[in-house]
C-alpha cells in the first residue's frame, strides 16, 4: 500500500495477479457456466458474465466505444474491411481456447477462421487495430469499494505487473497520475519520438470510473485497450 488520502486508496502494484478479475484473492465455488459464486469473510456476491456484443451494447451507452459487430454470417465477416480479426462472442478467454484470429486478409483465412469459431460460439469481428496495449479495469472489493486499475495489457499483463490502483471516484487528475506511475505510460510522454494521446486515455479512465459507480456492472476487463497515435480503442471486454 503506498498511501491514503481522504477519499482515495492507491495500490502498490505488488498483487500476485493482474487479470483485474481475479486481482483480489476470493474463494471460488462454480454454480454453473455462466454463474459464479464468490465468497469471503466480508460479503457473498452472485456474479454473471455477458458476452462481448452484450457489455458492448452497454459500454457504448456511456460513450465507450467497442469496434466491431457480430457476424451471423460468413458473408457478413466477407463484406468487412481487412484486415480483420474474427473472435468467439464469448465470456470466456476466448485466446486462451484458440478463439481469436488476427490479421486476416484473404477469403480462405476468413472462412477457416469463421468456422472453426461458430463451431463453439457466434462470432464477432473487429477491424485489425495495431499499436501498444493498455489494461483497464474496475474490481469491487469488499473493503475499499470499486476500484479501478490502468497498466500494461495483453497477455502479458500477469507477467509485466505494471499497473496502478485508485478506489473511486476518480478524477481527471487522479487518471493522468495512474498512467504515469506506470512504465507503459511513459508512452504518453513522447517515447521514442512517438505522440500517444493521453487525453484520450484519460478520457476512458474516468468514463470507466463513472460507469462503474452507477453500478451498471460488478467488476469490469478492457483487455487489450489499443493505443497509438490515432487514438485509444477497447477492442475486448470482460464484464460481470
């Protein structure tokens, strides 16, 4: 723990794991695929997950937007511009189960991909954006309230352990000072010759922050967030 403030908590960045979904230790009983029940000495909470279309839907009401659509058709992920990726429309870890294909260009590539997806899910298709990944998420803990996390994403968020904490509510300069009490945000400061829009990411933060405290999800994973010098896009959603 770094430090208190009235109305603010900061973390050290030092937890065991940095999927914002697990980053607090909870002993976990599976009702069923899509119900989880979490318990500790502080409270019960039935948690449901929604696929990516869904937290989406959800996300964009507040200004947050998610690129792509579902495609119900292979004509449909055909007619897109390319390069695409295609991925399961999904609440599970959809790489880690081989549900994820990137930098498709030709019609073979598509249709092999769609495929194999629909065998396990509907599919959901997304222009192929390039640049560094970024983490956001919110967790709600039991002691501190909702909070939210910005750090170094993909999938190797658990290996780098780059982030930082804040309980909300947050504020334009609580999120600036997230992003530079990290490594990967020194990407906001002119890295190598490179201008990344810091507005922009500090825009998402306290969008993030504010949908949080409406209450309009428990616990919330925008993994990967792309940045680069065009703008900042969430291209994958984890919601409970």
């Amino acid at each position: 723990m770094l430090g208190f403030s009235p109305s603010k908590m900061v973390f050290s960045t030092s937890f065991p794991s940095f999927n914002i979904l697990s980053a607090f230790s909870f002993d976990l009983a599976t009702l069923t695929s899509k119900s989880m029940f979490y318990k500790s000495t502080h409270f019960f909470l039935l948690r449901c997950m929604v696929k990516l279309s869904e937290a989406q839907t959800l996300l964009k009401a507040s200004g947050i937007g998610v690129p792509g659509k579902v495609a119900n058709t292979l004509e449909d992920a055909l007619a897109m511009k390319r390069p695409l990726v295609l991925k399961a429309d999904t609440d599970e870890h959809k790489t880690d189960k081989g549900l994820v294909f990137v930098s498709l260009t030709d019609d073979a590539e598509i249709r092999e991909a769609f495929t194999k997806i629909s065998n396990h899910a509907p599919v959901f298709a997304q222009p192929m954006i390039k640049g560094e990944e970024i983490i956001v998420g919110i967790v709600n803990d039991p002691t501190f309230g909702k909070t939210i996390m910005f750090g170094a994403g993909g999938i190797f968020t658990e290996l780098y352990k780059d982030t930082s904490f804040r309980s909300l509510p947050i504020t334009p300069r609580d999120a600036e000072a997230m992003v530079g009490e990290t490594q990967i945000g020194k990407i906001f400061s002119g890295f190598r010759g490179r201008t990344y829009p810091k507005k922009a990411m500090v825009d998402l933060l306290v969008a993030v922050g504010r949908l949080a405290i409406r209450g309009e999800f428990s616990e919330l994973d925008l993994n990967p967030v792309i940045v680069n010098e065009k703008g900042v896009w969430v291209v994958d959603v984890r919601m409970i």
